[in-house]
C-alpha cells in the first residue's frame, strides 16, 4: 500500500506546497547553473574568496566555476564525465543576453538575504549566501566593465573570445538599447549595495541611482515605447521601489502604470489587438498593479488588478484544466514563462482575496496539468536528506518539525541523476486542441526565460 502515497499527495496538493516546491526547485537549479554548469565565463576560485568563507567544510565548495556572465542558451542533456554530470560546453550559444544576467544576479541577491538566516545555525549555508554575495559584486563589475556601449547603456553583446589567457573580448550585438534593461541593472546595484560590507558599497548605491536620474530625465521617451517595454520596465520600477522607498522612482512609477493601463487596457485596444500573445503582458502587469497597490495604497492600482486578472480568467478551461490563448490555431505554444506567471498570478490572488477557492483549484489544474504533465520542468533535485537543517521548521531539526517531502518536489518528475537533463524550464510546450493533450517538448534552455522565472518565484512568492 506505500506506493498509493505519491498519488494521493498529489490530489491533495495545496498552493502553499506549490510555492515551497517552486522555491526549492529555483534554489537548488541556480546553485546548479552558476556555481557548476559553466555556461557562461567563469572566474577563479580564488577571486571570490572572503573572510566568510574560509572556514567551512571544504567540500562545500570544491570544484565550483562560478560565473561571471551567463550565456544566452544551451543544451541541457547532461553528459557524463569522470562519473560526473556535467553540461555540455560544445552546445553553449555564445551570446550575452544582458537582461538574462540581469535577473541571474538580482536572484542570487535574494537567495544571499535568505541563506543570511542560517548565520549561528549551519554555517556551510550562510557561507553560501556570503559567497553569492562576493559572485553578484564580481558579477556587476563584470557587466560594468562588458556589457556597456559607447554611449554607456548596457546592451546585449556577442563573445568573440572567452578566454582569460587571449583576452576577453565582446562585441555589441546590436546599437539598440532598453529602459528596461539599464532599469534591471539599476535595481541589481542597489540591492548589492544594500547587503555587501566594502568601500565599493557607496559606488553600487550611487551607479544604480545615476540610472535612476536617467530615466526620470528621458521620461518623455519613456511615454513612446512598447507595451512589452512598457511593461518590464514597470516592473523593474516596482522592483527598485520595493527595496529603496524612492519618491522620485514611485512617482515615475505611478506614472508609467497610468499609462500602460490607459493606452493598453482600453476597449479600442482590446478589440484590435492579436490577444494570443497577450498573456505576459497581462500576468506581469497584473504583478505590477498588485506590486503598486501593496507600495502605495492606491486603490486605482488593486481596481487595474482586478480588471487584469478577470481577463486572465476568462483564459481558463475548467473541464481541460489549464488556460488556453485566444487563437485558431490546431497547436498552441505556450512558453514556460506564460505558464509560472499565470501560476503566480493565480497564488497571489488566493493570498489576497478572502473568497479564494477558485484561485486556489485555477492554480493547483495549472500545476499539476500545465508545469508537471506537460513535462515542462525537465527534472527536478531531490529533495533535502534528513539531517538538512532546511527539512525541518524553524530549521531546528526536531522530528516533530520534519516537512514533508512534497513541500520539495513532485514524485512524478525525475531528478537529475536519473534522467541526466538539467533541473530548468524547457522553452515552450505545444498543446493539441485535437488530441487535448501536450507533445513532449523540446529540450532547451533559454537563459532569459529561466532567470526571469526565478527571479519571479524568489520575489513574489517569498
């Protein structure tokens, strides 16, 4: 009778174990990516070393590559080399996507104000944590110094070279640049001023409000870009705001959101818009008008919200269980970042709203149908060992304490070891309307669709 477990866990699944669940898979796949995969360049061991750090068990971080920069895209098949899993650097694409790195860094930030928890209590954890933070500030001197053109916005670049010993060498991808990205970066610095302990702190806090004061003096240019545009760089204002309490950003920021909502959520637009392409957009704006209500009380913001996320729902196919766009296509693609931030939105709005039952059932059909089933997460690590201080409660490692295991991880979905792919997101899922069933996926990793998920998870839902 003990196989019968696993199926009825999953029946009984709830969003609080959803977020658990997502929060370990996110932690323990950067851990995965920056510190061991090598996709992207990597800086000595030697560089990142720090007071903090110097005692721990050295196994801790033996054979780590941290990166400075990760690549834009790779083949997550795992390849076996001296009896370890390793990824395959012949399938790396070789490009920068600036704000992939962007969110990389802002995620490791938040992961180092988590693991800072355990400072008295495991200090091979908090080590941790003091060592992404050393990652993040080599990270954003990296980017500084790279991934800045001629006018000193940061951009996308190209590798031509990765090699320490020629010379490091990056070329533009292309002159255009976005608000929204310098606005990434802004809050990557800010963040890291707030937590690193050196003369270098002043420097971060003051680079990430010169980038600030740009874009409150290019406002009017602001007004003139895309929704997509739009959209991110609202939410990369609500991300900034959140961690500075700046008047001068939550101003600009009031003032962006009025904006997108007046020129995109009207009824002309909605009439004559593709709406198949709609559902980032919409979910990310759903998370900014929540974001602004919860940062200014503004009753407009949680009303826009509201608005937002009726039309979310109307997505929603109760019988198939998962949402499905507005299209006539046979086949349906929906990227994996459609797919977490609808999930979000659906979590955020049972935690809001007294009467949450339909949020809840919405949320847990797309997570067991849309994520799981669809075979989307390509693995995912196994859950903690029992002598793990994070398997318990409070982390105090009382077996009255102990979490159970599908706070870490789904049975139905295979750990890395067992079927050598890497613990990410593949790109996109294509749905069958005809067979009402999803074909496997392409096995991929986007960079950017990764960290931004992520980043999504550890900010959102912490």
């Amino acid at each position: 009778m003990k196989y019968i477990g696993p199926f009825l866990k999953i029946n009984k699944i709830k969003p609080d174990n959803i977020k658990s669940q997502l929060f370990y898979l996110t932690k323990e796949s950067l851990k995965q990516i920056v510190l061991y995969s090598k996709c992207g360049i990597t800086v000595p061991n030697k560089d990142i070393k720090s007071k903090n750090i110097s005692n721990v068990d050295i196994t801790t971080f033996k054979n780590v590559s941290p990166l400075l920069c990760l690549y834009r895209k790779a083949n997550p098949n795992l390849i076996n080399m001296d009896n370890k899993l390793c990824w395959n650097e012949d399938k790396f694409k070789k490009e920068i996507n600036i704000d992939s790195n962007a969110f990389m860094t802002l995620s490791l930030l938040e992961l180092s104000s988590y693991y800072n928890n355990f400072k008295d209590i495991d200090k091979n954890k908090y080590s941790l944590g003091q060592l992404y933070n050393n990652i993040c500030k080599k990270q954003l001197e990296f980017y500084a110094e790279y991934f800045r053109n001629t006018q000193g916005v940061f951009v996308d670049k190209k590798c031509e070279d990765s090699s320490y010993i020629n010379g490091l060498k990056f070329t533009d991808k292309n002159k255009k640049f976005d608000f929204s990205t310098q606005a990434l970066l802004m809050c990557a610095y800010y963040k890291c001023s707030s937590l690193v302990e050196d003369k270098d702190s002043e420097q971060f806090k003051n680079f990430s409000f010169d980038i600030l004061n740009m874009l409150v003096e290019l406002k009017s240019e602001l007004y003139e870009q895309s929704f997509s545009e739009l959209t991110k760089l609202c939410f990369a204002l609500n991300i900034f705001h959140s961690y500075s309490k700046d008047k001068s950003c939550k101003k600009l920021l009031i003032d962006i959101s009025e904006l997108i909502f007046e020129n995109f959520y009207n009824d002309e637009y909605l009439l004559n818009t593709n709406k198949k392409d709609s559902v980032e957009n919409d979910t990310i704006n759903y998370i900014n008008y929540i974001l602004i209500y919860k940062h200014t009380n503004i009753i407009k913001a949680k009303e826009n919200a509201a608005f937002i996320y009726k039309k979310l729902l109307n997505l929603y196919d109760a019988e198939k269980g998962i949402f499905i766009k507005n299209t006539s296509e046979k086949n349906i693609e929906f990227s994996c970042l459609e797919i977490l931030s609808y999930l979000i939105s659906c979590i955020i709005d049972s935690n809001l709203n007294e009467e949450k039952n339909k949020s809840n059932l919405i949320a847990i059909d797309i997570f067991k149908n849309q994520l799981l089933n669809s075979g989307l997460i390509l693995s995912w690590p196994e859950a903690p060992a029992l002598n793990n201080v994070e398997r318990y409660k409070n982390f105090s490692l009382k077996s009255e304490d102990l979490i159970e295991e599908q706070n870490f991880r789904m049975s139905s979905i295979q750990s890395p070891e067992t079927c050598e792919l890497a613990p990410v997101f593949a790109k996109y899922v294509t749905y069958s309307k005809k067979k009402e069933s999803f074909k496997s996926p392409k096995i991929s990793f986007d960079s950017y669709k990764n960290m931004y998920i992520f980043f999504l998870i550890l900010h959102i839902l912490k």
